[in-house]
C-alpha cells in the first residue's frame, strides 16, 4: 500500500508538471520535452554503460537534442523544410565517424547509439507535431497533446488499479510478469470511455478520432511498456533509473508513449492528408 501511495504522489507531481508546461505556452512545452528527451536517452545509453560494448552517451544525448530541437522548429513554422533537412547530414555523420575509429567492434555501440535516437529522439521529435497539428494549420494546439496524454495517464492507472483488483490470467509472463489481461481490459475500457468525450475539449478532432486515439492508446501502450521490460531485462535491470519513486526512471514512466506517439502522428498525419 506504501507503494501505491508512493506512485500516486509521485504521478500527480509528474502530471502537473507536464500538464502545466503544455498550458504555460509553446516554449514551455518545448523547453520541458526537451529536458525529458535527454533525460530519457541518458537512461537508455546507461542500460548499455557496462556492456561490452557502451554506446557513446553524449554523443547520443547531442545528437538526440538536435533532431527533438529541429523538429520544434519545423514543427512550429521556425523555419523552412530546407533547414530542417539538415538533420539528414548529422545523421550520417554519426556513420562516417566510424570509419576512423580502430576499436574492436566499433560498430555495435554505433547500433546501439542508433537505435536510442531512432526508439527516443524520434518519438520525442514527432511529440512536437501533435503541438502543432496539420489539423490546426499548424498553430500550437495544446489541447491534442494534452487530450492523448490523458488518455495515456487513464490507461496507465486504469492497468495498474483492475490488474491489482483482478488480474490473474498473466498477458505476457515471460518478459512482464505482473502485467495481466484483465488489468489490459480495464485499461482499455476506461480510456475508450474518456476518449469518447474529449471531443467536447477541441474543436480539431471528431469523436470518432479520439475513439481511434484511445485505442491505439492502449495496444502501443502495452506493446512500448513491453518492449521496454524486454530491454531492461536483456541487461540484467530492474528499473532505467530512480528520479521517479515508485515508478523508476523517466523511460519507465515514458515507455508506452515512445510507441504511442508515432502511431497517433501516422494517425493525424494520414487524417490531414485526405481531408
């Protein structure tokens, strides 16, 4: 029970704070996604600090800045197509960079560095474009962000509280093995039912979109929270981090999201195309 009051506690202070930055204005929000995304890939090359094969951290974290930093900029009308390209040359930089090192397996940690730009730059990169949707001609829109992270929030509490209450039938033993089936339902249930008014919140999405939205909500949001039992286990560890109490590290907090995330922006973005 210490527990569950330490998570609740923990998770307000965590909602106000994201809540209040996305209210507060564009900046705010950037400013604060920004600090997330780094703190995120800073758990993520950590995992692999004592491998074999250690990604190159701040390599990954300057890197991981500049994509999330471009993409708010573009995102946000900043600045044109042309300049935002310039992530494609940084990118392969990372590659030719490779070539003049003379380690042993150099090319593992750079796989490593890759894949936590591609599993949490990204995701935090296209974060951005739910700000300022094409459905708003690109103005920022808190309201969108704001809805999807409450649905995130509800499916999150609604797992935890129905797998407490009922969960027996395990959904995923091997790599989860407190997650439950019934706690997956109760999850769904209760974020198709918030999702099923949060039209009344913005005038940019239909009901039947939030309805969509909840329920990509809660497939990724399992398949993301999986994936990353899956990493921690791989290295032998429990939690990414500890600045969270009862929740661990930000990427255990933010896992479900960095799935959530491209499936809402495939989403919105296949919605503005054929509108």
């Amino acid at each position: 029970m210490n527990n569950f009051f330490q998570r609740l506690f923990t998770g307000i202070g965590y909602i106000a704070i994201i809540a209040g930055a996305i209210l507060a204005g564009r900046y705010y929000f950037g400013i604060l996604f920004l600090v997330i995304t780094l703190l995120t890939l800073f758990e993520f090359y950590r995992l692999y600090a004592n491998t074999p094969y250690p990604p190159p951290q701040i390599t990954g974290m300057v890197t991981g800045s500049f994509i999330y930093i471009a993409s708010f900029l573009f995102f946000s009308g900043l600045v044109t197509l042309a300049v935002y390209s310039i992530i494609i040359p940084v990118v392969l930089l990372l590659f030719i960079a490779e070539i003049y090192h003379n380690k042993e397996n150099q090319f593992i940690p750079t796989a490593l560095l890759i894949f936590g730009l591609l599993y949490i730059a990204v995701p935090y990169a296209l974060s951005v474009y739910l700000a300022f949707p094409g459905v708003n001609n690109h103005q920022y829109t808190p309201g969108i962000l704001l809805g999807l992270l409450s649905l995130v929030w509800i499916n999150d509490t609604g797992a935890y509280v129905f797998g407490m209450l009922f969960g027996r039938h395990r959904l995923f033993e091997r790599i989860s093995p407190k997650k439950s089936w019934e706690g997956a339902i109760g999850g769904t249930v209760v974020t198709v039912g918030l999702g099923y008014w949060l039209n009344h919140f913005t005038p940019y999405l239909l009901r039947i979109d939030w309805l969509i939205l909840s329920v990509l909500v809660s497939v990724f949001g399992v398949y993301g929270d999986l994936f990353e039992s899956k990493l921690k286990r791989s290295v032998g560890i429990k939690d990414s981090g500890h600045l969270l109490p009862g929740h661990g590290g930000v990427l255990d907090r933010m896992d479900s999201l960095l799935f959530i995330i491209p499936a809402s922006f495939a989403y919105l973005m296949l919605k503005t195309a054929i509108q």
